[in-house]
C-alpha cells in the first residue's frame, strides 16, 4: 500500500513485495572514466525503478519506489516523469479505490507541497505539479499553496513561473491576484518578481488590445508612490516607464516628478540616478542640451560612475537623432529575477 513516508527505509532486495522485479544496475560501460558513486541505498532504488521501467509497471508500489527516490534526489527528472505516469495509469484502471492504496490527486498535490518546501529551488516538483493541476482542470487552492512559498521565499524562480502559467491557464486576471501583489510590494518593495507579475496580470496579457479605462492612472499612481518609499529602486522606475509606454503617454510628464528626486543644478540633492536618467532624456527631446548634459555629467562623476562610459557617450550624441533612438530603446519591460 502506498505510504510515502520518506523516513520509512526499505530493503529492495529483501521486501517480498518486490520479489518478481529484476533490478537493472547502471551501466555505464567498461572502466568509466568518472563513474559517480551513488550512495547504496540509491543505486539499489534505481535499479529497482529501470526494472520496473523495464516491464512498464504502473502499480501503486511505484509511487513508494519513485517517492523513496525523490526522497533522496528531488531533482531527478526521469523519476518524476515516470511517477506522473504512474499516477495517469492508476486514475485509468481504477487504481485509487481498488483497496491497495489510499491515495487520491488531492493527497499528491500535498506531499509535493512537502517536498518543494524541502527542495525550493526544484524546478521539477512545480513542473508535476503543473501536470497535475492542468489535468484536473481545477486551480482551487493553488494560489495559496503558492503563498506559502512565497512566505519563505518571495523571489523564488520556479515558483513564480508556475504562478504565471497558473494565471494564464485558468484566466485569473483578477482582483484576488492584484490584491496579492499589493502584499507582495507592501512588503518588498525591491521584489522585481513582484513587479514583473503586475505588469503581467495588469498590462501585459493585453497584447494589442487597448487598457481597461483607468488602469494606466492607476498602476502610474502605484508606481509612483513606491517611488517615494525608495527612489533607488529600479523596479518601480522601469515599471512607470513600461505603464507609459503601454499607454503611449510621452516620457516629458515625468518631468516635475523626477525632478523632485534629481534636481540638475548646484544646490540640488539627488535622491535617485534612475530620475537623472530619464532627467536627461526629457531634457535632450525638449532640446535643453545645457540640463541633459548636467545630468549625465553628474551620472558619469557620482551617482552612477560604474557606467561611466556609457553616460560620456551618450552625452556625445545630445542632440543627435541616434540618442532619442537610444532613449526610445532603452524604455524597459519588467523582466523576473530570483
């Protein structure tokens, strides 16, 4: 009967109920050149599971043999390909109520939720778990399943890929996911994952149809007001440009707004390098050469020197209808990072 309680050891090649399996050891020729020596008890589990892959066998006992497995290499691919196999196979014959194993999809989905909170950065468990869910046709649950990892691990790859496709796949473009990511951004604002997915489920999913009346305003108040809580961060600045983009609202109504955190003159403190930036880009399209070239200056010699470079050279082409082609490809989509 299925357990799949990982502390439970089993003895392959003594447990009876394995007795009519041929276990395969891996070949890897003769005299290898850097043969990987595998812990015991793995070698010996999978030669038990290409034995049982040898003869196509989908029984229950393959779901202890793949659990045992992943138990002690979570990033096994080939193991949980074939234990969702397992799984479709048993759901087909009737598998799950034949008085053998007492296990259901449902109980699954929660010992996959036990395993990526051993194994976070596991990319294989959300890809099972994304077969599972797109099988049942039923996302109940799953965006909390989602933050909980979240709790531990706000930028975690993996899970914020199978949130998208999650939100994707199920149409859930609604107040419930904005919602989340306002707590998500409430508490990290610097969460650029974060400000990837709002892009997503509030812009980015439109393609070429036009904005819902309001929601530009909307998301460049937001942006604006995580701007003031910390005008460093490039997340809000890359997401302000990428809303008005979206709305073909021109980059000239930033003006005052950065000029608040980046004053180009002598007695000026700047609060944010981001603000210069698009300081000196306004500037050089209402053709104020003196400002921009302030502003790259300064960008150049303290707020930004690591990127020197780049600042002189662009102040080389003020004026120059290459640097408003610069500008007008420098406006950035919001990209996820872990």
């Amino acid at each position: 009967m299925a357990s799949y309680d990982s502390d439970d050891e089993v003895d392959y090649a003594t447990d009876p109920a394995w007795t009519d399996i041929t276990p395969l050891p891996q070949d890897d020729g003769e005299n290898p050149l850097a043969q990987i020596a595998y812990p015991p008890e793995y070698a010996l589990a999978m030669s038990y599971l290409r034995g049982v892959m040898a003869v196509n066998d989908h029984s229950a006992r393959v779901l202890d043999l793949t659990a045992d497995i992943i138990g002690m290499n979570a990033a096994h691919y080939t193991v949980w390909g074939y234990r969702f196999k397992t799984l479709m196979a048993l759901e087909t014959s009737n598998g799950f109520n034949d008085g053998k194993t007492d296990w259901s999809w449902r109980k699954e989905l929660d010992w996959v939720q036990s395993i990526a909170k051993q194994y976070e950065k596991n990319y294989q468990i959300w890809h099972h778990r994304q077969l599972i869910i797109d099988h049942l046709n039923d996302p109940t649950g799953e965006r909390d399943r989602t933050n909980e990892m979240f709790a531990s691990d706000s930028k975690n790859y993996h899970v914020w890929t199978y949130r998208q496709w999650l939100v994707k796949r199920f149409n859930l473009f609604d107040a419930e996911e904005l919602e989340a990511m306002d707590l998500l951004l409430d508490d990290d604002v610097r969460n650029n994952s974060a400000w990837n997915h709002r892009y997503f489920i509030t812009l980015g999913r439109l393609g070429a149809e036009d904005p819902a009346e309001g929601v530009i305003d909307r998301e460049i108040k937001f942006a604006k007001e995580a701007i003031s809580k910390a005008p460093q961060n490039p997340s809000p600045w890359n997401y302000l440009k990428a809303v008005l983009r979206k709305g073909n609202i021109n980059l000239a109504s930033l003006k005052d707004f950065c000029e608040r955190f980046a004053p180009v003159h002598p007695e000026g403190e700047i609060s944010s390098s981001h603000a210069l930036d698009i300081l000196s880009e306004i500037y050089d399209e209402a053709g104020d050469f003196v400002r921009a070239e302030q502003a790259l200056v300064l960008l150049a010699a303290k707020y930004d020197p690591v990127r020197k470079n780049y600042w002189r050279y662009r102040k080389r082409l003020l004026g120059s209808d290459e640097n408003v082609l610069i500008a007008s490809e420098k406006t950035p989509t919001v990209h996820a990072t872990a």
